[in-house]
C-alpha cells in the first residue's frame, strides 16, 4: 500500500507540475516534493483589454482517486487542504469561496501501468486502475489598477507555511507579484485625494473622490480598520468627506481608504507627524553644531524665549520660535551684554562664517556681534553699525572692530576702534569716521578733548593738487595727496586763513599745526605765515618783508 500511496502523491506531483510547467511556473515544485508535499495553486494573470483591467485565475487540484478492478485492493485518495484565498491587488481585496466551491471539472482515466494491486492482507493480485482527477478554478476580474500595483495572495490553511516556505503553494510564482502594464487607465476610474498629506492625531483631514458611481455610499477607513466617515456620491461621480485623523494615531504613514458597492477600495497615503517638543528641536540643533550633552532644562526667559545649555553652547529659542546657536567667543561677548535682556537681544541669525582672513558674526535684534582671529568678538550696533556698513563693513578701510563701543567721552561722546581707525559719535556732532594720518592729527590735538572737539563731518576729497580734509567742531584737519602728512587749523588763524581763500589764496596749504610763539601762535603756509600775537593778526605772504 505504501508503494501504491507514493505513486499516487507522485502522479498528483507530476501533474501539478505539467499544469505550472505550461504557464512557465514550475519554480519551486522540487523544493515542494522534497518536503513531502506536492500540492500547488496555479496562479496565471491574464492582462485585458483595458488599461488597468485583467483577471487573475487560481487553478488547482482538489482530488486525486485511484481505485482497482479488484475490490480486495482499498482505493487510494489525496485531497486538497480546505481553505480560502485571500486575494490583494493594489488596495483591492478579495476573498475566494472556500476551495470545494470553487468551480470545478472531473476527469477518469485507466492507468495503464498498474497490472495488480496488493490486498489487505498483502497479497498481490491482477487488476487494472482507474484515476478520477478533480481540477477547481477560481477568478478575479479587476480594474483601474496601476502597473506597480502589487498583487499578493495567501491561503488560509496552507501545508507550506510549517515548512517555512510559504510561497511555495504558488508554484513559485515570487509575492508579491505585479500588475502588468497594458496602457493608461481610463478616466473614468475612481480616484481619491487627501487634504493635507500629513497632520496631526485629531486633526481635520478632507477626502475627496472623483470616477465613483452616483448615489454610492462611499466609506473612509484609517489604515483599513478604523471608519472615519462616509459620504454619499453625486451625480457627478464625486464626493467630499470631511473626518477627523485618529486621536490614538501615533506617528508614521497610513493608508487612507475608500470604499463603495460599486468599487472595492482605493487608497492614498497620510502621514501623522506629531511636531518634536523645544527639547528635542534643541536638541537636534545643538547634534548639529556639535555642542554636546545638554546640561540644563529648557528654561523661559523674556517675552517667550527659552534657551537650553549643552556642553559647548547654548540653543537660543527666540520668541518667534525659531531656534538659533550660542557658543564659543561670540556668546562670551552676548553674555558681557548681559545676553536677551541687553542691548543685543536675541540672536536673529546663526553664526555665519567665510568672512575676510576667516572672520565670523552673527546678527542679533540691536545688531551684530563678530569674531575674527585677530581681533576677538566685538559688538557692532546702532549708528556706528550704519556707518561701517557704508565703508563696507570687514571688508572697506576699517577692517574689523578692535574694542566694543566705548562710553563715557566728553559731552557724552562715544567711539568704537576699528583696525583701520575709529568710528567717533557725539549728540552735538554725529557719528563720523576716523582714519589714517587726518585721525593721527586729531589725536596729537587732544582727540575729542582737545580744541578741535568731534569731528562734524566725514573725510572729504577733491581739493586743488589732491588734498582732502575733516572738519571738526573747532576747525579742520588738512591732508596731502600722498598721505605723507597732515595739519590742523583752528582758531583766529583759520579764521584769517579763510579770509585768504583757503588753500585757493595766496597762502597755499598750511604746513603743520600751530606752534606757540613769544606772545601767541603761528602757523605756517606754503607760501607764508599767519601769526596771532595777543589777538592781533598778521598775515605774512611769502616775499614780503615779514616772510623769513
């Protein structure tokens, strides 16, 4: 008997794997057989006539009997495991009638190998054999399914799935498997769409459809379990579901599903992102600038920041929520300011580098705070700030800022020292540079506590042979083309110089500043003298009898 049971289970093998082997799908049958199970479904997806349409059939064998001429010999019998497919295409599922009812055929042959069969007893004796084979098929028609649609099925009681190769009921066929492509689908096919793409648990959440059929009630599932809604098609195929995500979602990609009578599902995809906490937006910023562990709590500090410390900075959530970076000299010198609550307040920007000889500066709500390796961190504000921005900040004549601006200068004056000089403010004067040999001259005058005061205006340009001045609140400062030096004038003398015409009168330039003499001060001209001795003035021209 245990002869005749293995060349039956070998005839249904044999047979299983002619049907696969004519649609190309014997893949995987000597694996099957080997575990002593040969039983398979065939699976063969025939594209249609549409884009997007085609049917997928199951074929399988139910029933394999062979019974004998002799009745002293027991029939031999193999059926199939009862169960059901599970069918997915795309979002679409389908489940088969249980496998007895599937459609199916009987066929009878005579097996003209067997010449005797073996009793009960063990006896053999001469008989002949009859084959009953039952084949059961069952089919799917679907529709509107895009190429990289997948198509995947399981069997709910499947002899593989023990063995650990549960595909291998398919004969080989690889799941998932694919929607092949016959063309563009039709317009007419039902299509849906998610207003927003992503939320959060409990948000509101607009499903519109479009190809549906009129009067269907469509239904909204979430992630394919939970319903959120429905709503009825007009006349037009389209419909507006208004529902709400779930409240229990928590973060990661779902399906939107929707379903009607008239077309299975259709399905997009929504994404629930519940926004980070302050901690961890500081978090990851601080990862990014490489600050190290946090070494604090987020703490709240004025009109609605926060600011969290880690090993080598800060991160600084301004009002507005934005987060931006503190760390090394640049938030030494913010800290000096007495951080937000100084003239600096928030940082309105994260540090920016790439400044001229590797120079870095950050903005802030009062200004700028910058670094370079050969001046330190430095503040830059207020209308000192506007007037560097005009020479170009790093980039013109001063260079970067050397000092913080410095207070406390006569008649409340302040200034802020530059590489290439100063920039010089007063309430009285305004806010003026201070350069080269012209700044020079100032200083030898006493800068601002001298007797030429603050400067009034900028360096101006353009005089006869190239020569340019600064104006001061007591008098001028005058400068060569060639920058090889320069002279102040003030006083009686520059009074009397300017009744001349300036540098366009006889006297020419002046040549270096005032120097006391017996009773006075004189100065001397490019082609002349002004004296003022006790008030009185002389002014003596070259050639004269007072020029010697």
């Amino acid at each position: 008997m245990k002869q005749k049971s293995a060349r039956v289970r070998a005839c249904l093998a044999t047979l299983a794997g002619l049907a696969l082997l004519a649609s190309g799908l014997v893949t995987g049958i000597e694996q099957a057989s080997a575990a002593g199970t040969s039983w398979v479904i065939d699976l063969k997806v025939a594209p249609g006539t549409v884009g997007g349409s085609g049917t997928i059939t199951f074929t399988t064998q139910t029933l394999s009997q062979e019974t004998f001429s002799d009745p002293q010999c027991a029939s031999l019998n193999q059926t199939a495991p009862e169960g059901k497919v599970a069918l997915y295409v795309g979002d679409v599922v389908y489940t088969s009638p249980t496998l007895s009812q599937w459609s199916s055929t009987t066929s009878t042959a005579t097996d003209s190998a067997v010449t005797t069969c073996q009793t009960t007893a063990g006896t053999s004796v001469p008989a002949t054999a009859t084959v009953i084979r039952t084949t059961a098929t069952w089919s799917v028609n679907y529709s509107c399914q895009q190429p990289w649609n997948t198509i995947r099925a399981t069997y709910s009681n499947n002899p593989y799935a023990s063995l650990g190769i549960a595909d291998a009921i398919w004969g080989g066929v690889p799941m998932p498997s694919f929607i092949p492509s016959n063309g563009a689908l039709p317009t007419s096919c039902p299509a849906m769409t998610l207003s927003p793409s992503s939320g959060l648990p409990g948000s509101p959440l607009t499903v519109t459809g479009t190809g549906f059929k009129p009067t269907d009630t469509t239904t909204v599932h979430f992630n394919n379990v939970s319903p959120l809604g429905s709503a009825t098609v007009g006349g037009d195929g389209t419909f507006t579901a208004k529902v709400t995500v779930p409240a229990s979602a928590s973060d990661g990609t779902y399906w939107v599903s929707v379903s009607s009578p008239s077309f299975n599902t259709v399905s997009s995809q929504f994404t629930v992102a519940t926004p980070p906490t302050l901690a961890g937006r500081m978090d990851v910023k601080a990862a990014q600038w490489v600050l190290g562990a946090a070494t604090s709590p987020v703490t709240a500090i004025r009109n609605g920041g926060f600011y969290r410390n880690y090993q080598y900075g800060a991160i600084i959530s301004a009002p507005s929520q934005t987060l931006y970076v503190s760390h090394g000299a640049i938030r030494n010198e913010w800290a000096a300011l007495a951080f937000e609550n100084g003239v600096m307040g928030y940082p309105t920007t994260d540090e920016v580098g790439g400044l001229r000889n590797g120079g870095v500066y950050q903005n802030y709500e009062g200004g700028a705070l910058l670094w370079s390796p050969a001046t330190g961190a430095h503040e830059s504000l207020g209308f000192m700030r506007a007037l560097w921005q005009s020479t170009g900040f790093e980039n013109g004549i001063l260079g970067y800022p050397t000092s913080d601006v410095v207070t406390g200068l006569r008649n409340g004056g302040s200034y802020q020292n530059y590489q290439g000089g100063a920039i010089v403010s007063s309430p009285a004067s305004g806010t003026h540079l201070s350069t080269g040999l012209i700044r020079h001259d100032w200083q030898v005058n006493g800068f601002e506590n001298g007797v030429l005061g603050y400067p009034t205006t900028e360096i101006v340009t353009g005089l006869n042979n190239g020569w340019s001045y600064q104006n001061y609140q007591g008098g001028a400062i005058l400068m060569d083309a060639a920058g090889t030096y320069a002279s102040a004038t003030y006083g009686p003398i520059r009074a009397a110089w300017l009744s001349t015409g300036f540098e366009k009168g006889p006297l020419g330039y002046p040549v270096g500043d005032p120097y006391p003499v017996p009773g006075g001060t004189s100065q001397n001209f490019y082609y002349g003298r002004i004296t003022d001795i006790n008030g009185a003035i002389t002014i003596c021209t070259a050639g004269n009898a007072c020029w010697r």
